[in-house]
C-alpha cells in the first residue's frame, strides 16, 4: 500500500496522476480463512482491521453481497455523539468517538472527521428533565456534555428560532466534541487498511448459508461457492435476521426503513449538528452545503430499502417551524435503508447458541457513530471471547431483564 | 404509499389514516408461563423477508384494527381481514399462495 501524503499528492501532480493505485484489492475468496465476517458495511470492517491490528488475525475474509459502504453505512446523516444515557452505551460510543478523532491518521486516509458539536433541543419540560439527567450522567461517565440555555442554542445557531409557537427551545444537551465525518470514506479507509493486511474483501458475493458440525460453525455456503472457517461474525445490520435463520438461531430485532433526505446546497449557515427529539427532525450542513435532514423511522416491517414519502414531509414540516428560513429550500434527494430495531433501542455484540459464530447487529438508527468503537470490541471478543465493551450488550440480555434501554433517551432516530 | 382496505367499513385508506400495530397473530404468554415462551412472546418476531401478517388500526377512519398479508420484500399487499380471528382466512391464504408458493408462518401455511 502506497502511503497517502502531501508529498504524494504533489509528486502525482507532476505526473499526471498516472501512479495511483487502486485502493483495495478485488481478490477471489480463498478455500479456508481463520475469520469470515459477513458484511462489508462499516462494523463488518472495523471488526476486520482491529483483528489484525490488534490481534494479529490476518487470514480474514469480508463478504459483502453488494459494494462495501453500500447499506446503511453509505446511508446514513453521519452524526457522531456519545451523550447516552446508560454506563454501557456511553463506554462503547465514547470508545468509538475517541477513536475517530485519530481515524484518519491511523487509517492514512482522511474520514474528514468534524467536531462540530453536537446540540440536542430541549423543547419540553420533560425532555429538560431528561436531557439535564442524561448531561449528569455524562459527568459521572467522563463523557463532556453540557447542558446550555436557550441565549447560548440561539449563539451557536443564529438560523434557529428559540420563540416557535408550539415547541419553543427551552435549553439543550451540547456535547463540543460530537460532530460528523464521510460516511463513505470510513468504509473505504477501513477497506484499504484491512486490504493492506492481507485481508479479502470479497464484493459481489452473497452468503447464503451458514454450515455447521456439532454444533459449531465450519464456514459459508456463497454465491461464489463455500468457504471454510473457523469463526463467523455476522455483522449485516438490516439482514441480521436472515442471517441468524441461517446459522440456526432467531433475533429479537425487525426490520425497518429510515429515511434521510438533502436540499439544494446553500452558503454556510449552520456549524453544528441540531437534533430536535419532540418534533422528530435533525438536521446538520454538509461540507458541499447541502442541508442534510433525518427523522423518525417508518412504521412498518420493510426490506426494500424505500420509505414512505409522508415521513419525510413530516421530518420538513417538523423542521420549518424551528429553522423558518429553510421553508424555500428544493430538496434534492431522498433514499432509505433498513434498520435492524431491538425491543430496547440497544444494539446486540454478542456470542450465539452455534460455536464459533458471533453477531454484530442491532445498531438500528444509531450506529455510524459506533463503528470504530463496536469494531474495536467485536474484535475482542473475537479473539479473546470476552470483552469488557460489549459484554452488557448480549443476546441473554433480553431473556434476563438486563436492557439497556436507550428509547428513552434519544427518542429518534440519529 | 402504502394503501390498506379496511376490512370493517370498506375505505381504500392511505398509509396517513393507518397506524401500523406490529405483528399479527401472536400467541400471549402471561403470568406462570415459561421463561422461554415469555421472552419470545415479548421480543422475538417473526421479522420475515417475504410474507408477514401484521395489525394496523384504521386510526383517522372507523377507528377499528384489522389484519393485513403483505411482503416485506416487495411490499405487495396480499389482502386485508378481520381481527377476530387467530388465522387468515382461507381467501387471503390462497392470494398469498397464488404468489409465494411454499409460504409459512409458526403455526399455519
Ligand atoms: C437514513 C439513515 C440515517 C442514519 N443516520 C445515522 C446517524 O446520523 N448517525 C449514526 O450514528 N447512525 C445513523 N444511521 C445508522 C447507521 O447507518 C447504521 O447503524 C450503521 O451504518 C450500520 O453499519 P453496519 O456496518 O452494521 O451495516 P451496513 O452498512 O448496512 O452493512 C451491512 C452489509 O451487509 C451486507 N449483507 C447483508 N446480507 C448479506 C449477505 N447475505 N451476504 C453478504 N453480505 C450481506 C449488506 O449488503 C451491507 O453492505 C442511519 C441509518 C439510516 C438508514
Ligand atoms: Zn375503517
């Protein structure tokens, strides 16, 4: 792998930009690796590069049925916090937000990482009850939130108005250190690093079976034929489900659509990224300026990676009343992707009743921001079969009362 | 968009008028049943990619729920029916099987 620099940069400029080479390698899959993880979204890759990174596991394969980034990893509105309520989920997302403000020098690829700031609306006596809660929680976490008074939401947001006649902005939950990056780019810097380890990713390739001898699994049946493993991580977000029908065993998770949308690019107006839980609306502006707008969830059981157009009017209508000058903005486009849901809103990192065969799924509406931290526990537990991040998050929690119940505190989708 | 028939007073209504109420069928487990059977009633749906029973609740209509057959896979709708009943009637059966020959759900096909 050729280093990426400003050196590079200019030493390609003087020839023509004829000495790039491809990012990653398209290899045939190989009759046996160590680890098949199935999923090249940003989870499935993560996992991959801190195997071998961090354990040295390099005879590895990902599987990926269409194009690496293309689920809900080339999908999402990228916002990135760690302001959670529960001590498990505030250990993995801060894990994972500590890790992206190095990603890109430690990946030698720029994720364009943005610590904007991240500010959570306020726009009900409760929710300034809970987000004052979650901000104390915080504290005790080591996470840095605050909590911010209307004069300081309208500072940091001249666009906003604080005085709407509904839902008037009473405060919010400011985390300085949340912000964005290139949803792409974290795929594809992932992709090159575990390329460079001597790790397949195998495009274009469906699982399509998961074999198993006593008990434990043994590899993959493939569209490209089978291949042989000691251990299996599942980690394909919206086809968790299937997956798990394949390896033997059933999740508590449903799949449904969510949808996103952007407008017309405009000039910077807004530095941070808003979420507004009551009204069910979000919003941040991306580096080309396009105002890029999220929601609630759609309301049904979906696996066509299409919404319903009525959620997205009511994400706008939801979001003119507390920014009125987007009102005469075009929207550009709109797509979904199918978000694997747990009854608590928590994802699942876990082993499964089959040996050898661990899952990485159920990170819903919320998981962008999770990937370098679930990656780097995934790996672990891999590896090592125990790992303090991701313990409270298995699949024996719902059989024994043990939720992690984040519906309560985000109360959308993020 | 999705476009239900409500099966008590006949409007074609839009997925607006509708509230989705989850999966159909569900057999209760309460008090002195299993661990096992509890936990899979209060979390583990069927979550198919293909044909799924679900209620909704003619919400901004009559008011009254119902039972829908749709694919998750193609969001085809197979048909509406009553919600007092523990299965799809034979008619909504058969649409389905027209379709998606071989179709299953736990306790019935
Ligand atoms: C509209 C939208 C907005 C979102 N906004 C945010 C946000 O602002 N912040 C945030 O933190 N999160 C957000 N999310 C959630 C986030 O996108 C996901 O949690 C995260 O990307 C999941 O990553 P993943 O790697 O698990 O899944 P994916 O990126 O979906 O990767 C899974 C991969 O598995 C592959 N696969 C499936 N079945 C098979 C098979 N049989 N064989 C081989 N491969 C298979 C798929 O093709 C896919 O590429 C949003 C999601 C959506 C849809
Ligand atoms: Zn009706």
């Amino acid at each position: 792998m050729k280093h990426y620099s400003a050196f590079a940069v200019a030493r390609e400029a003087l020839r023509y930009h004829t000495g790039w080479e491809r990012a990653w390698r398209s290899p045939q899959p190989k009759k046996r690796y160590d680890v098949i993880i199935v999923g090249a979204g940003g989870h499935g890759l993560a996992t991959a590069y801190y195997l071998g990174k961090n354990y040295g596991i390099q005879n590895v394969a990902v599987i990926e049925k269409g194009w690496l980034g293309g689920g809900n990893t080339g999908r999402n509105t990228t916002i990135i916090r760690s302001n959670y309520l529960q001590d498990p989920s505030a250990a993995i997302y801060e894990k994972a937000r500590g890790l992206y403000e190095d990603l890109s020098q430690d990946l030698n690829y720029n994720i364009m990482f943005s610590p904007r700031g991240v500010m959570m609306l306020a726009q009900t006596q409760h929710e300034i009850r809970g987000y004052q809660r979650t901000a104390h929680a915080n504290a005790l976490q080591g996470v840095q939130t605050e909590w911010i008074t209307p004069e300081r939401v309208k500072e940091l947001v001249p666009i906003i108005n604080i005085d709407g006649p509904r839902y008037p902005v009473l405060g919010a939950l400011w985390q300085e250190r949340g912000g964005t990056a290139r949803h792409d780019a974290v795929a594809w810097g992932y992709a090159r690093a575990c390329s460079a380890m001597g790790m397949d990713i195998i495009q274009q390739c469906e699982v399509t079976g998961v074999r198993q001898e006593n008990g434990r699994v043994v590899g993959v049946d493939t569209t490209k034929g089978a291949i042989d493993c000691e251990k299996l991580g599942i980690v394909v977000a919206g086809h968790s489900g299937q997956l798990a029908e394949m390896a033997g065993f059933r999740l508590p998770l449903e799949a449904i659509a969510l949808q996103a949308l952007v407008s017309e690019p405009i000039k910077p107006c807004m530095d941070v990224v808003v979420m507004a839980n009551t009204v069910h609306g979000y919003m941040s502006q991306s580096d080309k300026g396009e105002m890029v707008i999220g929601g609630g969830t759609d309301g049904f059981n979906n696996y066509t990676q299409r919404g319903s157009f009525h959620h997205i009017e009511e994400t706008v209508r939801a979001l003119v009343e507390t920014f009125p000058m987007i009102s005469r903005l075009k929207m550009l486009r709109q797509w979904g992707g199918i978000v694997d849901m747990t009854g608590d809103r928590s994802p699942i990192l876990s082993k499964t009743p089959l040996q050898g065969c661990f899952i990485n799924g159920g990170w819903g509406t919320g998981g962008f921001k999770a990937i370098p931290g679930s990656g780097w526990g995934m790996a672990q537990l891999m590896a090592t079969g125990h790992s303090p991040l991701t313990e409270a998050f298995s699949l024996d929690r719902f059989k024994e009362g043990r939720f992690i119940d984040e519906s309560v505190a985000a109360g959308v989708a993020h | 968009m999705l476009i239900l028939n409500c099966p008590y007073c006949g409007v074609d209504a839009e997925e607006t008028e509708l509230a989705a109420g989850g999966e159909a069928h569900l057999k209760r487990y309460g008090p002195g049943s299993s661990d096992g059977d509890f936990h899979d009633y209060l979390f583990m749906r069927e979550n198919p990619k293909g044909v799924h029973f679900e209620r909704w609740r003619h919400a901004n209509g009559c008011g009254k729920w119902f039972h829908a057959a749709r694919c998750t896979q193609t969001l085809e709708v197979f048909g509406t029916y009553s919600a007092q009943v523990f299965e799809p009637p034979q008619k909504i059966k058969d649409a389905i099987t027209a379709k998606r020959p071989g179709w299953t759900w736990r306790e019935f096909s």
